[in-house]
C-alpha cells in the first residue's frame, strides 16, 4: 500500500474496523473510506456493488460481519452466521468484480475445532468439530476463508486471511450479556464496584488460559501483513501470550479499583483448558506487540467509562427534552394538529 493508496475498511465501526482506520491513520494513509457508512447495507449485493464501483478502493480490509461472545452466538447463531456469510460473500465477489489490488479477510480463532491442538497452527483448520456453541458463526468464518482462497486458485484474486485472537479496546461493545470476556467482565466488575458489593463471581474455575490481542495491536499487524504476506494460507493473528481467567480478573480487580474478593463456581463448565493460536508467521515478519496488557486493559477501561458517561450525558438531555415537552407550547400544538388534518 502507499500512502495516497485509496483504502476502504468494511465495519469501520466495528472494534477492529475502527482501530484499523486510526492505525492507517496514524501511519500516514490519508486515502481513506469506511468511517462513515452508515445505511450501507453490507448483506445488499447491489449497494455493496454500487459503492465499490463509486469508491474504486485499491485495498480493502475486510472488518465486517457481526461477533460476540457466548451468550450472543447462543442466543443468534443464525443471524450471525447469516450476517458473516453475506457481508463476506458480497465483498469478496465486489473486491473481484472491481479488481482490487489486496484484500485481507478477517476470520476468527473460532473457526478451529473444539479439540484442536495447541497452540494452534493455521493448518489445524478442519481437522475435527467445531464448539457447538459458536458453530454456525465459526462455519461462516470458515466458508469466508474458503471463499477467499477458491477466488485465489479459479481467478488469481489476491485475497488474505488472517485469524485474529479474542480482541479487545476502546471502543468495545461493553453492553452485557452478549460482549466478549474482557468488555463483559469490565463492565460487571465495575457494577460491582459502584454497588460496593462483598464478591464477584466468575463462571468456572478460573484456570483456563485464553489469548487476547489488543485492538490496535490487531490493527498494526493486519496493515503488515497487507503490506508483506501473500499467501494463499491464512495467517494466525495472536500476540503470542496467554493468560488464565483467574489472572484476568485479578488485573482487572486492580484497574477497576473493585475491593470485593473474587470468587469462583467451579459447578460451571470451564470449556477448552488453553487456546492459544500459533503465530510464529506473523513473528517472521517481524512483528511484536507494542502495547503491555496492562496497559491495553487501562486503555480500554478508560473507553468504558468515557461510554458510560456519554450514556449518561444522553440521558440526561432526554430527560430535559421530555420535561420541556411538557410544557404547554401552543404555537407547537396547533402546528401538529395541523399536521394530523387529512
Ligand atoms: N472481536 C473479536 O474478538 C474478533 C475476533 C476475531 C475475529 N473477529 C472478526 O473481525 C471482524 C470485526 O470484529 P468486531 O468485533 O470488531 O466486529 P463487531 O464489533 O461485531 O462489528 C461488526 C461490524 O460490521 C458491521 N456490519 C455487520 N453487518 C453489517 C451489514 N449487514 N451492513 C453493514 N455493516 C455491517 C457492523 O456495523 P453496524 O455496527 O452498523 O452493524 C460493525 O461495524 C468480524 O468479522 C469478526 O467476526 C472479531
């Protein structure tokens, strides 16, 4: 890519799509599309075909699609699966249709199986079952990586896939039940801690390992490998590092500032003992994480609180609005009764 290259990032709102754009940003790439979307229907084959052919992007990363944690693909696996398949299939197809000159096709660690070997290499992909629990949205990512690479052995079309680990920062969907583990976890402990209440309870032991990367790590990483990988093989994006749940919380604890003790229901299945993507690729090409986890962790509790206080603010100007409403305003009334007349 140069830097005048002109680069469109699709989810440019999502977690990842928006630490994209400010890492391009930050990088001196100024031909940028996909911060300001909204109302494009990625899942649409025709508007998805009319914005490539009005935008003409050169390089796109593929940042769509919708995600989240157990509950959420519990509970929608078929919209997230639905979601995945479309925005992957329709990108892909405009990506060729309009000649792109790279695209990189975000899958997720997901997509590999329950039982699979760690850490786990790029070549373990369909080698067993998939977690029951995240199947339909896992054979997405999968179908997209596979899509990619039939467009790569019929047309030559030079598309990447890289499989990012669990991610996570500003900017995180903090919104409960249906958030990953560490925007869930933020937000539960910081009710705990506003409730001053005695403990916090965690599902499970607390022993399992899981590897997370931060998002604008995510984001440098992916804008190399764009730049230095073209290989029809997907590429493992982790930082390489894993950590128990139980340590998770303890960190968390900290940066919170939560006093309560934190305690564990050991009655609730712990899932795989360790998951950890082998990322030895992407370490040959020279990449590291920048940022130390801590401080990625204080980065995006500080996002969750500057959210909370943008709720707040919202609220409290609705609140003022309905008050004013209120009011008697005769001018108004008449106006909409106006309105009402045939
Ligand atoms: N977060 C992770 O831990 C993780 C890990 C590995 C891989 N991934 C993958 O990386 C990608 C980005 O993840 P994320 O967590 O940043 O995503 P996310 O927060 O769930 O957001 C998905 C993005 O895609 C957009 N999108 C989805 N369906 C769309 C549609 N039909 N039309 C237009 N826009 C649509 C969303 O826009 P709206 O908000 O407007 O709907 C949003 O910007 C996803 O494909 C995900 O599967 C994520």
């Amino acid at each position: 890519m140069h830097r005048d290259s002109k680069i469109y990032v699709a989810g440019g709102q999502s977690l990842i799509g928006a630490a994209l754009l400010g890492e391009l940003e930050s990088q001196g790439y100024g031909n940028l599309l996909g911060k300001y979307t909204e109302g494009l229907d990625l899942t649409d084959p025709s508007q998805v075909d009319a914005y490539f052919a009005t935008t003409k992007p050169e390089y796109v990363f593929l940042a769509a699609g919708k995600s989240g944690g157990i509950e959420a693909n519990r509970k929608y696996p078929a919209d997230l699966m639905r979601d995945n398949l479309l925005t992957g299939c329709h990108i892909l197809h405009s990506a060729f249709q309009h000649r792109v000159k790279k695209l990189l096709y975000l899958a997720s660690s997901c997509s590999y199986p329950k039982h699979c070997p760690q850490p786990m290499k790029e070549e373990y992909l369909l080698t067993g079952l998939l977690e029951p629990t995240n199947e339909a949205y896992a054979l997405a990512k999968i179908a997209g990586i596979k899509l990619c690479q039939a467009y790569r052995r019929q047309y030559g079309a030079p598309f990447l896939c890289g499989i990012p680990g669990n991610t996570f920062g500003p900017g995180d969907d903090f919104s409960g039940d249906d958030s990953h583990v560490i925007p869930g976890l933020i937000r539960r402990m910081h009710e705990a801690k506003q409730k001053k209440a005695p403990s916090f309870l965690i599902w499970g032991t607390g022993a399992p390992r899981r590897e997370f990367i931060f998002s604008r790590d995510l984001a440098e990483a992916c804008i190399l490998v764009m730049n230095e990988y073209d290989e029809a093989e997907p590429i493992n994006l982790g930082m390489g590092s894993d950590i128990s749940i139980a340590e998770l919380a303890m960190l968390l604890k900290e940066i919170i500032g939560f006093r309560g003790e934190i305690s564990f229901d050991s009655s609730r299945p712990d899932g795989m003992p360790v998951k950890i993507l082998d990322s030895g690729k992407l370490r040959n090409l020279n990449w590291k994480p920048r940022t130390s986890f801590r401080k990625a962790l204080e980065e995006t509790y500080q996002s969750f609180l500057r959210s909370e206080e943008k709720q707040d603010r919202g609220a409290r100007t609705e609140i003022k609005l309905l008050t004013a409403d209120r009011r008697p305003r005769p001018a108004e009334g008449r106006a909409r009764t106006g309105d009402r007349r045939p």
